[in-house]
C-alpha cells in the first residue's frame, strides 16, 4: 500500500502557473497596435499615395511590414474596425478564463486592470465604428479616423512598450525588444 501511495502523481498546490515573463501577451497588443496604425497612416496619405502603396503592397511578399503599405478604401475602415474588435474580445474573454484561474491576490489584480484596458480600448473602438457608419465621405471618414484613432494608436504603442519592457533581456528575442 505504501508503495501504491509513493507511485501516485504529486498533487501540486493548487496553483496553476500563469503565463508570464515571455512576449506571447505582448502579440495581441502587437497586432491590435499594428491594424490600428495602419488605418491611421493610410487615412493621413492623400489619394495618390494610396494608390501608390496599393501597387507596392501588390507586388510586395504579403508580409506585414511597415504601417500603411496596405490600405483599403475608406469605406472598409468600419470592417477593419469590426475586426480590430474581434481581438479585443478573444483577448478579452481569454482574460476572464486566467481572472477564474488565478489564485494569487496581486495577480488578479493586475489581470483586472489589463481587462479594464482592453474594455475600455473595445469601448473606444465601438464608438468610432458606429461613427464610422453614418459617415459615406470619404474625406470625412479619413478625417475621423486620424482624429479619433490617433489618440488609441498612441495608447497601444505606449501598452505594447510597457508590456516588451516587462519581458526581460532574456524573455524575448522575437519582439524586438530593446534589451
């Protein structure tokens, strides 16, 4: 019987070990910061630069380089919007799963707080969609989105320098963070 109880698995604490210290957390701030700039910088060309960076875009890999090198037309801007979202909510909802996981006081709160950041960037980006659907200019929606997504793009780009910083010198290597 005692040889029965030492073969059994180990039971551990109780704890389940929350992924931190790596980048994969700073992915999705990534790419939600990525479509977010990219909208900005192709609202801010003018018509002709559009164009121009649709062909480069067209004859480029398809990999994802350098903000507004692919743009689609003002009147999609709301869809890019819709899936902007749609990040936030996968985020979002794989936040509640860690929050019911997560034992430790201090980390819970710290995964709140990352939940109020993505609902209130969710919050901002619906309200600038509904906007974006009862405009049909094209000058009008260009100039709505650089007012009304710049301010978020700067947000995203100070989360997302935060969020590398705390990967560490040696937590990541993919990221590109300054180490």
């Amino acid at each position: 019987e005692i040889m029965r109880m030492l073969m059994l698995p180990q039971a551990t604490a109780g704890k389940q070990k929350q992924p931190t210290g790596d980048c994969s957390e700073c992915e999705v701030i990534k790419e939600i910061s990525f479509k977010i700039d990219n909208l900005v910088e192709c609202a801010d060309k003018e018509e002709g630069d559009a164009e121009n960076a649709e062909a480069a875009a067209e004859e480029g890999s398809g990999e994802k380089t350098e903000p507004g090198a692919e743009c689609t037309p003002p009147s999609m801007y709301a869809m890019d919007l819709i899936t902007v979202n749609e990040l936030v909510d996968k985020e979002i909802e794989a936040l509640y799963n860690s929050i019911i996981t997560a034992i430790e006081e201090d980390e819970r709160q710290k995964l709140f707080k990352k939940l109020d950041d993505y609902k209130s960037i969710r919050n901002t980006v619906d309200e600038i969609i509904t906007k974006l659907l009862s405009q049909t200019e094209d000058e009008k929606l260009k100039k709505l989105v650089t007012r009304s997504l710049g301010r978020v793009n700067t947000e995203l780009k100070t989360k997302l320098k935060d969020c590398q910083a705390q990967c560490g010198p040696g937590g990541c290597e993919s990221c590109a963070a300054d180490v």
